[in-house]
C-alpha cells in the first residue's frame, strides 16, 4: 500500500490540506496449498497392497477387549489370529494366506521406501510440544511423544509427513498427534527401526511401519495403520482405522497487487481489493474449509511510530459473494478488523463435493492525521485450509 503526502513550507508541524492527497497502493499473496516445509516436498510412500491392511503382523496378531479395526486384518507367514471377538473387524481377516504374503511384502518394499527418504531434518527425543511442517525426518535411535505434536500442512492436502527412526517409538499416555492446515493422516507415515509402543489412551496419525513389533496399549487409538515386519501386533481396546488420502485440491487465489485510491491526512481510503477465489476439487471426500486474511502493518521509511499505520486501522469488508458453485453452504464476515495474525474471513458448511466461492473484499484504511509524509506499503496475505 503506498501513500503519498507533502508538506507545504512554513505550514508547522502539521500537514497543509493544500497538500496532494494520499495516493494508495496495496500489494497481496495468496497461499495456495504450497509445500514449505523442513525439508524437501516428498511424496506418499507407496504401501501397495498393505494399504488395504489396518492390521498386519508377521507373527501373530493378539487383542484383548473390545477393540475395531475398520481396514483389513492379517498375519503372515504366522496364522495365529485371537481376540476376534470381543474385538470386531470392519474388512476381511487373511490368516496366513497369499493375501497377507503378498501384503507383507509389499510393506517390506514401503519400509525400504520410507526409510531412505532424503533429505530428512534431524531431530531428536521427544516430538511433544512442536508443531511441524512437511517433509522428512531423522532421528538415529528413538523417538518418543509426550503431550501434543502438531503436524501444519500449510493448506496442502497433499502434503506428506514421514518420520525416520533407528529404534524405537515411544508415545506417553493421552499423547496426540493433531492435523491442521489440511494434513491428512493417510499421508503420515512413522518408519520404526524396532518397534512401536502407543500409550494408554493416546491418539497416533499415520501408518506405523514397525520393523518388529507394535504395541497399543488400552484405550490408543491410530487414525491409519499398524504394521509390523518380522514381529507381532498386539492390541487392547483399541481402534485402528485404515486411511485413504482425499483427492483434489484446496486452493486459493487473489491479486498481486491493486490500486486503493487516494484522501487527505486524517481521511478514510475504501476500495475494492479484486476478485478472491477459493476453488475446492476435492469431490466427494471434501470438507468444510476456511479462509483467512492476515496483513502487515501499513509502513514507510524506515518504520518509525510515525512513519507507521497500524493494521489495526485497516478493515476487510465483503458485502456478498461474486459467484458460488456446489451445493456447499457459504458464509463470510461482513466486516473483519484486520491484524497480522490470520482472520476467518469465509467459511463452509454442508460441504457434498466440489465447489468455489469468490468475492471482491473492500479494503477500508484510516489515516492518522500525524502520519509523516512517504510511500506506506503493506502485504496481504489470504490463506484457505
């Protein structure tokens, strides 16, 4: 955004109302499902027939209480499969058959895969506390969680997670891995260089790809799946539920930059910014999503107080949507004050499909009337997950 004032000689410390108006200029950026990350983007790791598995163990699978497996079940070369019931499987169980062989090989391939990603971030101890972004990473023995791990795709749906680690996982009881920005857990792999031992009453995101064995202690829960190379899995009330990535793509998109007008020291510039379009292609396993709008502050020279207008005294209007398709309920806030943290401007519910919306936000600027005389410039940020 730039403003432009002069000041007429021997008029004081004040500004002339002689004086050219403010002339307004603001520059935006869309984030539209992008991969920054920790390290390079990767891709999925390619489970290939074990993908069909929530459940698959080399030894034995072993369940006590009444746990649910929605995915497939299955041991091989073992056959010994107990606990079903009380536990309940949503799928088919393969017990030492060419279904389970072929699946246990194809997860030896997946394990392979994962563990030589490159490049991976090292990291060490415990993930609890963090919040991620995508790509790869390293730890050369352990890995535990305790509390809260975050994993941020940043508004990609595609964006995947993959965590390398020599021996052990470790979670504490009522740890949590949390998705957000559009992470999916289907796109979270944990690659185990022993074995894996889930909390009481934990919640894991991902596929666990255990080189011996899995352990998932009362009440865990795994959002994808538990599979073990040369051990057992062991369950004990627990539900595993097999992922499947939604397709399509998030996305968001809006003017690189627009002109806001001009007005007089102490005045109010109003314009309109441009055309914003979200544009959902993620058909039938869409869901709702959000967008949002961030801005800088609005500065000159070198910065100063007063060389300074405040983001505070910007606001974002949308009086209405410029075009919707889909049969997704819309809904945006009329009028939002703008901050450098990131506000809901837009919202959807009632999501069966793809869809879009768009909209041509006004931007409202108050000028301070002790604002010194410059170019003022500002980014704003729109962002949709």
């Amino acid at each position: 955004m730039k403003a432009i004032f002069t000041r007429v000689s021997g008029s004081g410390p004040g500004f002339s109302w002689l004086a050219p108006a403010l002339a307004l200029m603001a520059a935006t950026a869309a984030i539209i499902a992008f991969p920054s990350s920790a390290s390079a983007a990767q891709s999925p790791v390619n489970l290939g027939t074990a993908g069909n598995f929530a459940v698959l163990a080399a030894t034995t699978v072993t369940n006590t209480g009444a746990s649910h497996i929605t995915g497939d079940l299955g041991v091989s070369p073992g056959t010994a499969v107990t606990g079903f019931p009380p536990g309940t499987i949503t799928g088919a169980q393969h017990d030492g058959d060419v279904t389970a062989f072929l699946a246990r090989l194809a997860l030896t391939a997946a394990y392979n895969d994962a563990a030589g990603r490159t490049p991976a971030t090292s990291v060490s101890g415990d993930l609890g506390g963090q919040t991620l972004t995508p790509g790869a990473y390293k730890s050369a023995s352990s890995l535990g969680l305790t509390g809260t791990l975050t994993l941020d795709a940043q508004g990609d749906p595609s964006a995947v997670f993959i965590f390398q680690m020599g021996s052990t996982l470790i979670t504490a009881a009522a740890s949590q891995v949390v998705l957000t920005g559009g992470a999916q857990a289907a796109n979270v792999f944990w690659q185990v260089g022993s074995s894996a031992t889930l909390g009481t009453n934990s919640v894991l995101a991902g596929s666990i790809l255990a080189l011996t064995s899995i352990t998932v202690t009362t009440g865990a829960a795994i959002n994808g799946r538990a599979l073990a190379i040369n051990g057992a899995v062991t369950l004990d009330t627990n539900t595993v539920t097999a992922t499947v990535a939604a397709t399509g793509v998030l996305s968001i998109t809006a003017p690189a930059s627009a002109g806001l007008g001009s007005t007089a020291p102490g005045g109010t510039v109003s314009s309109h910014l441009g055309t914003v379009q979200v544009t959902d292609n993620r058909g039938s396993l869409a869901a709702g999503w959000t967008a949002t709008v961030s801005s800088t502050d609005f500065t000159t020279g070198a910065g100063t107080a007063a060389q300074t207008i405040p983001v505070a005294d910007a606001q974002y209007v949308i009086s209405g949507f410029t075009a919707t398709t889909g049969s997704a309920t819309f809904t945006a806030a009329p009028v939002t004050q703008m901050s450098t943290a990131a506000q809901a401007v837009v919202t959807t519910t009632n999501v069966a499909g793809s869809n879009s919306a768009s909209w041509n936000p006004v931007i409202q600027v108050a000028v301070p009337g002790a604002a010194v005389a410059g170019a003022y410039s500002a980014t704003i940020t729109h962002s949709v997950s």
